[in-house]
RNA sequence: GGACGGGUGGCAGAGUGGUCGAUCGCGCACGCUUGGAAAGCGUGUUUACCGCAAGGUAACGUGGGUUCGAAUCCCACCCCGUCCGCCA
C-alpha cells in the first residue's frame, strides 16, 4: 500500500512515477486523493464534537457527586452522542471506501527500474556461462523424464488435473535433493534462518504481502474455512512479522523456507500446458528479508548473489534481467528475474525472481522497527526464490542430459543423492 | 468437538460505571552520584490518526450493544491455557 501522507505532498509526483507503470494505476490515485479528502475533513468534525462530549461528561459526574441535577447536559448530551454515531458511520464508510481502493493501487517503480511496458524491455544485467553445444538433438524434459520414469504426468492427472506432476523414483529424491541442497546453501553458506511455515494462509496474511484484494483468482481458497493455498512461501515468512515493532539491531532478518506453491493460474490457460513449465503446484525455496528502510537496495543486490549460486554450484547456463516498470508484478519497486537455460525446451525459464518492494508490504501488514533515534519506521521487505524447483528441475535434466538418454547429476548435488552420479533407467 | 480459566503498556501485574491511557514493580534510556562500577536518587519510557502549533481524537483480544459517560455491564466471535473426547 502506498503512503498516503507521501502520495498527500507529493501527489504529481508519485503519479508520474505510477504512470511509469500502468495509465489505470496512475489514473486511480485521483480517486484517492478525493477520499483522504473527505476522511480528514469528516475526522475532523467528530473529534470536536467527541471532545465536547468528553468534557460536559465530566461536568456530569462532578455534579452528580455533589448531589446537584445533570438532566439538562444529559439531553444535551444525548443529542450529540446521535451526531457522534451517524458521523463516526460516515466516518467509518468513507475509511473502508479508502482502504479499499488503496489496496489496488500497485507500488511505485524506484528510479532505477527501467521505462517499458512489456518482457521485450526488461534488461539483461548479466549472464553466467554459455548454452551448452550438443552432438545430437537435446530432448525435452518431458521426453527424457518420462523415459526415465522419473516424471509422471499421465497419473498425476488422474489425481489432480492436468496441470500436475508426480515425481517418481530418482525423481523424487531429486526434489528431495534440491530442497535439502539449497536449504543447505542458505543457510549454512548465507545467513539464512530456515523457517518451516504453514502452507494454509489467512486473508488478511494474503493481504500483506499483496496477493489479495486484487489476485484472488490466482488462488486456491478452501470451501469449508476461510483460508487460502500458499503461492509462494513469501506469504506466511513475511507475515510472521505482522503487527510488530522490530528492533533496530535486529535488521535485517534474512529467512528461507522450503514450502510446495499452489497456483491457478488463472490467467494462463493454454500458455506452457506441456510438461512442468507451469503447473499448480510446485515445491521452492524461498529467501525473505525484512531490512531498514536504507539498506533494502543493498540488500536486493546480494539476495540476487545468493539465488545465482544456486545456480552455479548446479553448473546452469543462466541470465539475469532488470524487469522494466510495466512487466514488474504488482508489489514490487524492483525486481531482478533469474533466467536459466534449457537446451530441450530451447528457451530461457524463469526460476527465480528478487524483488524490493521497500515499505509496500510492510504498511499493509503494519510491519515496523524502531529506527536509530528510536522512533518507529516502515520496514522493508524483499524476497526471490532460491529457487523453484519445477523449472530448476527442467533445466537440470536438459542441460544434464546425455546422447543415450540418462542425466549426469552435478558434482554439488551427489552428496544428497547418496554419492549417484547418473539417473538412468 | 465439549467443559472450565484467561486475554490490559517491552515483561510482570492492579484496576469491576465517571478527573484511568490506565497504580506499583521489573526492564530500558538519559541525568546525578562514583576513581570506575553496583547500589541509590531523579527524569523519561504504548500506538495510530488529525493539526504549522497549542492541542485534540481513538485504542485495555476483535466486533456489536447498553449509557450523558465503558478497561469496567451485556451479546457474539477470535486467540491462549488446562482437562476430556478424537486423531497423525
């Protein structure tokens, strides 16, 4: 959400800046504007009101203890508690009117995020390695998976869908592998606390990091209870923090978990239906900072360093790109994606995305820390994957593969797959 | 799921209709004292909103209600604890 004492004073700016953005989103804020308005102007009128009542209520009770007659400032009083109540009512209406459509307003892109309205802007800042040259023809993952019998999507449908997928065997161990592997990275080479959260989330959780109001069709929801699926492991790591005053010491707190991520996709329907490019549920590891204000950008910079090794260490050829304002998901100031690739697919999959998204999420879950003067700041809050296992799990098993078929596990990755060195049939 | 007990400031814990945003203690910060420290003494120490400021308003788990006035009375819900039931 956005600070509307900033967006009060600094109106033209802050819409320029949105308009980098969307048009819709810039457009939005006039709205806004007309409604701070009103609440302020509303709040006014019944704290002076409030405060009369408050005094003459005394005068009531002073006078009762004396014995003396009230009656006539209880009628009085009477009158203005009705003025109170259909004030405060107006009061009330014009707030959630507020809240409401500031919920939908996206973040700001910071000055560093380039201009642009679609993927073809974003900025590639780097690359690691060079696409693999082969002698022969590399096959994709959902050939070589299911040769394997590592990959079952015709059974997982059968149980969920299509969009699903059931490791098998190596396979299997392979996830199991990853996790362990990068939860181990992380935290031991990192700094990472690992966290191991509930995957069953609250709204008002899912509200803090910004998946809702405005994405609940992306969501999977329950029927009996009112909680949701966690997409991403960001929604109940960063939540853990909500409603509190951190100390200052303690910034920036740097957290990873494990969790599996569900996601509708709603708005995806016919896009990468073959194999795992994009299914409904996918394991990853997730990396969440909670930082002060001023080091959030420093803080962005080596969280993308920590999700590259990840890919490193699996020796993936992989880029990194600076998402331009209009391709940036809805929370975000600035976003690094981590593009790996994967020769069978012949296309650069996303695995990993690190965002900051500075005080935007935090004032929504009211998450703050007692700055240097001890006085009370918005935190900031960022995260990327480290990473998804899905696509990382492709890219591995393409890049990896061999002419008969079988898939050389790297080096870094042996040791949790008690020593193999090959997956084969 | 059932029964009982409880949710008040960083912690602990008073307060059962009116100068209570809230006693006291611990902790913390600053100052005095000291060779230095401890002790002692003094001052301060929740948060949000409105306001240039003075100041004002709101919040005692959450939401409603009663009242001129609610931390305090009533109702519903949530969370925590204990016991019972069920269960991996």
């Amino acid at each position: 959400m956005l600070d509307l004492k900033y967006l009060r004073n600094h109106f033209d700016e802050a819409k320029t800046a949105l308009s980098r953005r969307s048009s819709e989103a810039a457009a939005a804020l006039e709205g806004i504007w007309q409604l701070d308005e009103r609440r302020r102007a509303a709040q006014q009128e019944v704290d002076t009101l409030k405060n009369e009542r408050n005094l003459v209520s005394k005068e009531v009770g002073q006078l009762k203890a004396k014995g003396g007659d009230a009656s006539e400032k209880i009628g009085e009083m009477k009158k203005v508690g009705d003025q109170i109540a259909s004030l405060d009512q107006m009061l009330r209406e014009v707030e959630e009117a507020l809240e409401k459509k500031a919920l939908f307003i996206p973040n700001i892109p910071h000055p560093s995020t380039p201009d642009g309205t679609s993927a073809a802007d974003n900025k590639q800042v780097r690359q690691y390695g060079e696409p693999l040259k082969y002698h022969f023809k590399p096959k994709t993952h959902w050939d070589l998976g299911t040769q394997l019998g590592i990959l079952d999507f015709e059974r997982a449908a059968k149980i969920s869908g299509s969009g699903f997928v059931c490791h098998r065997g190596l396979g299997a161990r392979l996830q199991r592998a990853l996790i362990s592997f990068m939860l181990d990275l992380h935290t031991q080479k990192h700094g990472y606390q690992e966290v191991s959260p509930p995957y069953l989330i609250l709204e008002k959780a899912m509200v803090g990091t910004g998946q809702l109001p405005k994405f609940a069709e992306d969501m999977y929801a329950l029927r009996d209870d009112p909680l949701y699926l966690a997409p991403t492991a960001e929604v109940p790591v960063t939540n853990l923090y909500r409603e509190e005053i951190l100390k200052f010491e303690a910034l920036p707190l740097k957290l990873c978990a494990y969790t599996p991520c569900f996601r509708r996709e709603a708005g995806s329907a016919g896009k990468d239906t073959r194999g795992m490019i994009r299914v409904h549920q996918f394991d990853k590891v997730e990396l969440v900072k909670i930082t002060r204000a001023e080091d959030s950008y420093d803080e962005l910079e080596k969280l993308v360093v920590d999700a590259e090794a990840v890919l490193k260490a699996l020796e993936l050829h992989y880029r990194v790109l600076l998402l331009c304002a209009g391709d940036m998901g809805f929370s975000a100031a600035k976003c690094y994606d981590i593009e790996v690739w994967c020769p069978g697919v012949d296309a650069y999959l996303e695995v990993s995305s690190c965002s900051n998204f500075e005080s935007f999420q935090a004032r929504r879950m009211s998450l703050r820390y007692k700055d240097a003067e001890g006085k009370n700041q918005t935190c900031h809050t960022l995260n990327g994957s480290g990473t998804a296992l899905a696509r990382l799990t492709i890219a591995l098993l393409e890049t990896h593969q061999q002419a008969d078929g079988t898939v050389k596990i790297p080096q870094a990755l042996r040791p949790y797959m008690g020593g193999l060195e090959v997956i084969a049939v």
